[in-house]
C-alpha cells in the first residue's frame, strides 16, 4: 500500500524550548515541527548536544526573522572541569592531558578581567564552521587541524560564580559567535591546569530568558492529550523575539501601499533604523526600516491570512 503522506500545519510563532541534553539543535527542531505538525520551521542558532537551555524556534512567518535572534546576545552558566583538557574541550571529547589542580577563587577572580570586553577568539576544531563546504568537525574527526582566522566576540559580563574542589561555575553573557568551550579552555590555560566544559546551560537569547522556556516533556503531554492543535498554546507571537524594537501603527491607506512595497510617512517613526509595523487593526505586519527622506521602507512583510 501506497503511504498517505502527512499534510502539514500553516502555524506561525515561536516556541521557546529547554532543549534537552543530549538533543542536536536540529533534531530538538523536527521533534517539536512534528509535535506541531507545522509546515515550515528553523531554529536560531545550534546548541551542542551536550548543552541544554533556551533555543527559540520559529514556525511559519516567524522563521523570516529568526536571523534576528541569531545575532541576538546570548547568556549562560557553564560549569568548568579544571585539570583536564579534551580534543573536543567538553565532557564528550577523548582526554588529552590531566593536572594537578591547585587554584583558588581569588586566583580565578584575578584572572577574569582580561576575558572581558572585546575579545579575539579563534573557534574551535570540533564546531558547526564550514572550510570549502565541510564541517570543521568532521575534518577534526578526521585527524585534520586547519588554522582558523581569529574573530571578534564581546564579552559583556563572566563572573565566577562558585569553586569547589575542582569545578568551577561561571555566568557569561556575550556576543554572537562565542564558544564557551573555547573560554573554558582558555581560562584553564591561563591557570596552568587546563580546563573543559563540563555542563553548559543557555540562559537568555536575545529577549527571551529561561523563566520562559517549556520543555520538550510538557510538550509531547499536550499533544498527547490533545493533539498538534493543542501544542499551538505554547506558541508566541511571530514579532516576540523583536518586542525591543521600536514599534509603528499605520492608517489603513499606509497599510495598503507599504504592504505593496511602497515606503510610506509615520510622523511618530524614530528618526532612523530598524522597527515593527502593525496595522491600522494593531496586527503585526512586518518590520521597517526608515529611510534618509523620513519614510518607513518595508523590509521583510507577514504574509496575509
């Protein structure tokens, strides 16, 4: 017998997960599309799978702005192995070399400062970064080192956050493009002991914190108490992620010639950059960006119902 293929859902909005540990972003994505039964989905920005945490999932409409929340700031807690050092600089990696760790909090607090700020941080081998079209991973699996141009990341705040024996619990918040492996691993070079992940928890990204998430069990109870119809509760409006931006309501005459993708005056607009636009019925519509003559020019547009 021929199979019946499944007919997918139109649902637009964003789901905020505790990923769970040992889930790739990926696979944490279509769990949850086929929970949803949704058409069209994507996630903003990978967790390793030994990392758990917030990871924001757009469905419908909302994945034209999950590039948004991809360059968002993140924040974390990670908990850092002294003493040991992995290929991969988490717990997963093979063990490369063991120290004798003797440190203290003031030893660690002392050295925090120069983590801070602006950064130039050369990515890891075992990470998502293509070179000619494959994964760093898979080359670092295949016994290849390549040399990795050095980028830029911030550092905004890396505070210790307890010591005992010998793991160390650190909050991070940082720019996009961080490795936390690489931070951990650079820390315990600093010490002379070495150092890997151990845990890694996401706590915030962009807007969006951990007081927000729902987990992937309380996810799959309501679909099976109700159906896909029933995860639908758990969905966020599709502009959540950009509720910082400021925001613009349009007369119905602006509302028809913006949506035709004509710029269009708002005397209450910001004098320049990015912002949200709803129409004259306050729904959201998609997002501007105003330009040098004053006008709100449309930038990306919502599909109408």
């Amino acid at each position: 017998m021929a199979q019946v293929k499944r007919v997918r859902r139109s649902v637009s909005g964003i789901i905020l997960l505790d990923k769970p540990r040992g889930f790739t972003s990926n696979a944490a994505l279509q769990k949850v599309r086929w929970l949803l039964n949704a058409e069209k989905a994507g996630h903003t920005g990978s967790l390793d799978p030994l990392a758990t945490g917030v990871l924001p999932l757009c469905f419908g409409e909302a994945t034209k702005f999950s590039q948004y929340l991809l360059d968002a700031d993140k924040g974390y807690e990670t908990v850092a192995q002294l003493g040991v050092t992995t290929a991969t600089a988490d717990a997963e990696g093979e063990v490369l070399e063991r120290k004798p760790v003797q440190v203290s909090e003031s030893s660690i607090e002392a050295l925090l400062p120069r983590f801070r700020g602006e950064q130039q941080q050369i990515p890891p081998m075992y990470s998502a970064l293509k070179r000619d079209g494959q994964p760093l991973y898979k080359l670092a699996r295949a016994g290849e080192v390549v040399e990795r141009e050095p980028r830029s990341v911030t550092i905004a705040r890396l505070e210790l956050l307890s010591l005992e024996a010998d793991k160390a619990r650190f909050a991070v918040s940082c720019s996009k493009g961080t490795y936390i492996r690489t931070l951990v691993e650079d820390i315990g070079g600093e010490l002379g002991c070495g150092a890997h992940v151990a845990e890694l928890r996401r706590t915030q990204a962009g807007p969006f914190d951990i007081s927000q998430t729902v987990s992937l069990e309380a996810l799959e109870q309501a679909h099976a108490e109700g159906g896909a119809e029933a995860v639908d509760a758990f969905l966020k409006p599709v502009d959540s992620g950009l509720e910082h931006w400021p925001l613009v309501q349009f007369s119905e005459h602006s509302t028809f010639y913006w949506l035709h993708g004509q710029p269009v005056r708002a005397p209450e607009a910001p004098k320049f950059g990015m912002l949200r636009v709803q129409d004259h019925n306050g729904r959201f519509i998609g997002i501007g960006e105003v330009t040098e003559d004053g006008r709100v020019a449309p930038r990306r547009l919502i599909r109408s119902e």
